[in-house]
C-alpha cells in the first residue's frame, strides 16, 4: 500500500504558505472598482519599480522590480497604487494570528510568506494538507484574500510545492516523489537559485535538476564555493533547515526612492535627514543598536553603491547622523542619485522576530 506524508510519522511535516499577489490584492480588496483590473503597486507611469501586481497585469508581461516606465508601455490602462505598508501590516497580523491557532513554529519570511513546522500542532491534525487547505480557508474568511500553499517534509520542497498550483491552490509533494519531481524541474524554479546563478549553471549544461544531479559534490563546490554543497543536497530533496520562530535580524534601515533624481550633495544631506529620523524611530521602538552605519546610494542608471563605518561603541542618534553625512561626503557621488538608505549592522541583539529593512515612502512631491 502507498504511503503518504501523513502517514510516516518520522517524518517532519512543513508548510510554506504563500499570499497570492498580496499588496495588489490588498489594493483590489479595499478598491473593489479595481477587481479584475491590472493593478501595481508602487512607481508611476513616469517614475519607479513595480513592487508588486495582480494577476490582471501579469498577463501583459508585468512583474515586481520591473520598470514602472516599462509596465505602463505594455499595458496602457495599468492602474498604479501608491503602498501603504500599514494596512499590509495590518493584515499580515490577522494572517498570523491564524497561523498561531496551529502551530507556535512559524517562520515569516516576510509580509506575505511564511513557512509552519505542523508536525505536532495544536489542532492534533495528522494531516498536514487539511491544515493547509483550513489555513486558507480561514484567510480567505477573514481577509477576503486568497492564499497558496506548499505542503512537504522539508522548508525547500514545501516552497517549492507552494508555486505549482497558483493563484489560489495547494500541492504536496511526498518523500518518494521527490526526487523524481526534482529531476524534472527547471533549474530558474529551484528555490534560492536566483537568475545569475541560474544563468552560469545553464552555461554549464546544467537545465534540469536531472542534470544537476550528475555533477558531483567536488565539481558544484569548486564552480559555487559553499553553495556547492546546498545544490548537491537540495536536488536529492536533503534540505535539513528547520522551521525557525525567532529569526536573528542582521541590520535596521529605511531608505526611499525619489521622484526626481537628487543631483547635488545638497539636496541629498537634505533627503537623507528624513531617513534618518525613520531610522531613529525604529530604534527607538526596538532598543536595537548597531556599531555599523551603512549608507546606500542606488543611481539613475540603477547600479548600487553602499558606503560602511564601524565604531567602537554604539553611537547615538547624533554620531549616526554624523557618520552618515561623511559617508555622503566620503567621495564625489558620481550620478544623479534616484535612492538613499541608511542603515544599522553588528547589532547588540541575538535574535528579532520583527520584519525590518522595509522600503521608506516619503510623499516628498507633495
């Protein structure tokens, strides 16, 4: 008789859940004239990148990080909405709270995302894939919006999972499909396999996990370094990550994105105070500190430069103040400028459950 991941209880049993299109289909929820119309959100149709859209306009081509210039050329009647992070907030947390009717092992990736180790959960379901399909049931109740899921024994074949049957549906992949499941998959649909990497494993005939698997473990590590062994694992459907409630947070920043290019170092001391106050605030509200102050400039053409001091105590807001603006002025911007960041590294905390390090948005053309 077949088994199922139900039915091995060795086994762990993970979840990745997985908002469908979430800030767009916020904007589409709280705008019902913009249901079944192309919606992104962020940019304008003369300024800024595409964060995020509805399924409508996915269909002209229109994706995240994309040109706002060039989604608004390949769908003239493309509606831009300006984020609004708090009501993405606001939601995320009903989002969460059902998560935690579950299970106490969730993992937020992000807003939209997170991962639920229900192996042993507070329902004492058995069936991990009745789990999810609650779980989205109960978003859709709650919120109004829609949800996918991936269902698995491990973080990467439940991510996976999670983006075979979008928008609105759910797939399992069990322990003795996987393998063969992973063979088959285009090496771009690997999660944490990004579009260089991907890139330079196509240049190494490397198409399918099929043909990843034929290299060995020596050759991934000699042309990938310690990622070499990642690939060599996950192909095998090894993944042995584990679903992590407390995730240690690494920086604090904010930064914003311009309407106008900043061109003198005027203007930039002056758009980059509001940033910092931002920064201030988040650390104010934290307790957080960090030894590292780190400046990001992104310019008109989009190549990034960041700009780093570390001290030997924790300053106060004057000294990061004061550090950004020699970071600023350590060396002639080279371009018109279209992004500051300022930001907090080598904290003085182990662990951080909080998201951080979102996009700023100040309405600096009204």
């Amino acid at each position: 008789m077949e088994k199922s991941i139900e039915e091995t209880p060795e086994i762990r049993k993970i979840i990745h859940v997985d908002m469908d299109a979430f800030y767009a289909s916020v904007e589409q929820l709280d705008y019902p004239e913009w249901r079944g119309k192309p919606v992104v959100v962020g940019g304008n149709e003369a300024r800024g990148v595409v964060a995020a859209a509805s399924y409508e306009a996915r269909k002209f081509g229109i994706h995240s990080a994309m040109s706002s210039v060039l989604a608004a050329r390949k769908c003239p009647q493309l509606i831009f909405a300006r984020p609004r992070f708090d009501r993405y907030k606001e939601i995320s947390a009903q989002i969460r709270e059902i998560f935690y009717q579950y299970t106490d092992l969730v993992e937020p990736l992000s807003l939209d995302e997170a991962f639920l180790d229900v192996t042993e959960n507070k329902m004492g379901l058995k069936s991990a894939i009745l789990i999810a399909r609650q779980i989205r049931e109960k978003i859709k109740e709650k919120t109004g919006l829609n949800a996918s899921a991936g269902v698995s024994y491990n973080k990467f074949l439940a991510k996976t999972a999670s983006d075979l049957n979008k928008p609105n549906g759910q797939a399992v992949i069990l322990p003795e499909e996987a393998e063969a499941f992973l063979e088959k998959l285009p090496i771009g649909k690997f999660f944490g396999i990004g579009k260089v990497t991907a890139e330079k494993m196509q240049n190494l005939g490397i198409h399918t996990g099929k043909d990843l698997k034929e290299f060995s473990l020596q050759f991934l590590t000699k042309k990938f370094g310690k990622s070499g062994l990642h690939y060599f694992n996950i192909v095998r459907g090894i993944h042995l990550s584990e679903v992590q409630p407390h995730r240690v947070r690494k920086s604090l920043s904010a930064e914003n994105t311009f309407e106008k290019d900043l061109i003198t170092l005027a203007e930039m001391e002056k758009s980059l105070h509001p940033i910092f106050e931002e920064v201030i605030r988040r650390i104010e509200k934290s307790g957080i500190k960090g030894r590292t102050v780190t400046l990001k400039l992104k310019y008109a053409d989009f190549t990034l430069q960041t700009r780093s001091k570390t001290l030997e105590q924790y300053p106060d807001a004057d000294q990061i103040w004061q550090v950004g603006i020699e970071l600023l002025r350590q060396e002639e911007i080279p371009k018109p400028v279209r992004l500051l960041g300022l930001g907090l590294s080598n904290l003085n905390i182990i662990e951080e459950q909080a998201h951080f390090g979102e996009q700023l948005r100040i309405p600096f053309s009204e």
